[in-house]
C-alpha cells in the first residue's frame, strides 16, 4: 500500500510501517492543487491538519481506503464524503489525551491561583498577598462537555483534586468512578469549572454562546482545550466583561490559523483576550508534548497495522 504524508510527525511512523511493507511518502510542502493533481495514486493518507481533505479531493482519491489523522480532531476531513466513498477514518486521541488533560489542570492552577501574575510581580519587585488570593480547585463542581478520550482523562486528574466531575455526553451509560453522567440542564444547574471536550461539527459550532452562557447558574471558570470555534468568542468576552465567567483558560481561539501573525487582526474581543488578567491563552499546545508527540504517532501505526497489514 502507497501511503502519503501530508504533515511532519514523529520518524516511527515512516520507520515502522516501512518494515511492514507500506510505502511511504513525505510531502510537507506541497499545496491543495497539488495533493489534488496527484492523490489518486495513494491507498492511504496520514496527516495532521496541514490540507483540508474536502469532497473535492476525496472524489479524486479513486484508490484512497484511509485517512489516518495523527490527532483527535476531524474537523479538516470531510467525514461524510469519505463515508459515502468508503474510505476509512482513523484518529488517534489515545496518543494526546493525557497532554490535554495535564494542560486543562495546569491552566486552571495558574488562573485559580494567580500564578502567573503574582510571579510576574514579585520579579519586578512588588509583593502584594491579598490582592492574589487563590481559588483551590477542592470541593468544585467542573461540568465536562464531551466524555471522550480528552473528557475522561480530565475527569480522572481533576476527581483526584477532591473536584466532583459531572459530565454530559451525547451518548448515554458512560459514568465512572471519575465522574457522573449528567443532563446539560444539570450540569448548568452546578458546575463552577466547565471544559469543553468535543469535537467541532455543525452541531457543536458555537455551542457556548450567549445563550449557553445565561443558562449557567453560577458564575463560572472556562477550559477551552476542543476548538475556538465551539465558542461564540464575543459572548464569552462580554461574560468575562461582566464578571459571569469568572476566568477563562483557552488553549485554542476562534481565530486562529497557524501562526500568531494570523492572530493579530483588529478585533476588539481578541485584545481583551490577550490583555485581561482573567485569561490564560495558550498557543494550541494542549495536545503538543514531547510524550505526546511518540504516542499519536505510535497509536496510529498501530491502527493503521492492525486494519490493513
Ligand atoms: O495537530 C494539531 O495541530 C493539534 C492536535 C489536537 O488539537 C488534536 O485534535 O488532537
């Protein structure tokens, strides 16, 4: 089988399903006409989120039988086309869920507990106690929406901080000893922490909106580790304005692209974002460590083996 490499990735990938047999080919330049004019030739594709894979470049990929996304989120692959043209989909969220949910406490420690801040301060030699009072994360409500691979390792780290995690999923039966299966109406009704752990599809597009938001009982922290898109950013900001959210933790914003260059447009929730002491704003790297890196690239290989060695 012919693979092609869309996106950079750990060498284990090429080094291991090249001693199974595949062959393998890296193009990391190359542009969407270009993946177009040559994709039929291909049995399979890995890739991160380099080239969208649209219905306009499945229905050329005559011989493609997978799309192998070194990550969890699909959002870059027409899931429907690749369904009706028999191609199959493969992600890989084993490999990065316990970086998001390392990352999800890390953001809420430093928010919760002024960390940053109080540190940034005593550098430049003022010592203020009060005014950096924490919040502790023991005896929280956090609300998780989506009980996915990401949702449940968030849940095991955080029930372990004396937090009781209720969650809501779309499908039913997946409490634990980590957490509670709960309505969104319920979770609205307690949660003081709520984080996102879903996947970006026209149903979840701007899920966390101004009405989302009223429907919150208490005032609340935000995680946002999914993508930017699965929030109205300019609800959240005028919550933020308004002192609803009490703090947001955002790892991935509504307008990124690839760059922070890309981030600079002028948009007046976006300064907030990036200049209010409430929020923490973290370059996409929830899913980015170095442990991550080998086991995204491991559990694909291992699936891709599995299904077609
Ligand atoms: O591949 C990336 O750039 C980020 C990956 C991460 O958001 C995921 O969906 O697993």
């Amino acid at each position: 089988m012919k693979i092609l490499l869309l996106d950079k990735n750990h060498p284990l990938i090429t080094a291991q399903l090249s001693e199974k047999n595949f062959i393998l080919e890296e193009d990391f330049t190359s542009s969407y006409e270009d993946v177009g004019r040559k994709i039929e030739q291909y049995d399979g594709i890995i890739i991160r989120s380099r080239i969208p894979l649209d219905k306009n470049l499945l229905e050329k990929a005559k011989n493609l039988k997978f799309i192998a996304r070194v990550g969890a989120g699909m959002e870059n692959i027409d899931a429907e086309a690749a369904e009706t043209l028999g191609i199959q989909l493969i992600n890989s969220p084993e490999g990065n869920r316990d970086s998001v949910a390392e990352h999800v406490v890390g953001m809420l420690l430093i928010l919760m507990n002024r960390l940053f801040i109080a540190s940034q301060e005593v550098k430049r030699g003022i010592w203020l106690r009060e005014e950096n009072r924490g919040d502790e994360l023991l005896g929280k409500t956090v609300g998780l929406i989506g009980y996915g691979n990401m949702g449940k390792a968030t849940a095991k780290r955080l029930s372990g901080f004396g937090c009781r995690v209720i969650f809501h999923d779309i499908l039913p039966g997946l409490s634990d000893e980590f957490a509670t299966q709960v309505s969104l109406q319920e979770l609205q009704d307690s949660a003081d922490i709520l984080s996102l752990h879903i996947p970006l599809t026209e149903k979840t597009h701007y899920l966390v909106n101004a009405e989302f938001i009223a429907g919150m009982r208490k005032d609340f922290y935000f995680v946002n580790t999914a993508r930017g898109n699965n929030v109205d950013t300019h609800s959240l900001v005028m919550a933020l304005r308004s002192g609803k959210v009490k703090g947001a933790c955002l790892d991935v914003l509504e307008y990124e692209k690839s760059s922070f260059e890309n981030l600079e447009a002028d948009n007046e929730d976006l300064t907030y974002l990036l200049e209010s002491e409430k929020v923490i704003v973290t370059p996409h790297i929830a899913g980015w460590t170095h442990q991550s890196k080998e086991k995204l690239a491991q559990v694909i290989v291992d699936k891709i083996i599995a299904s077609f060695a």
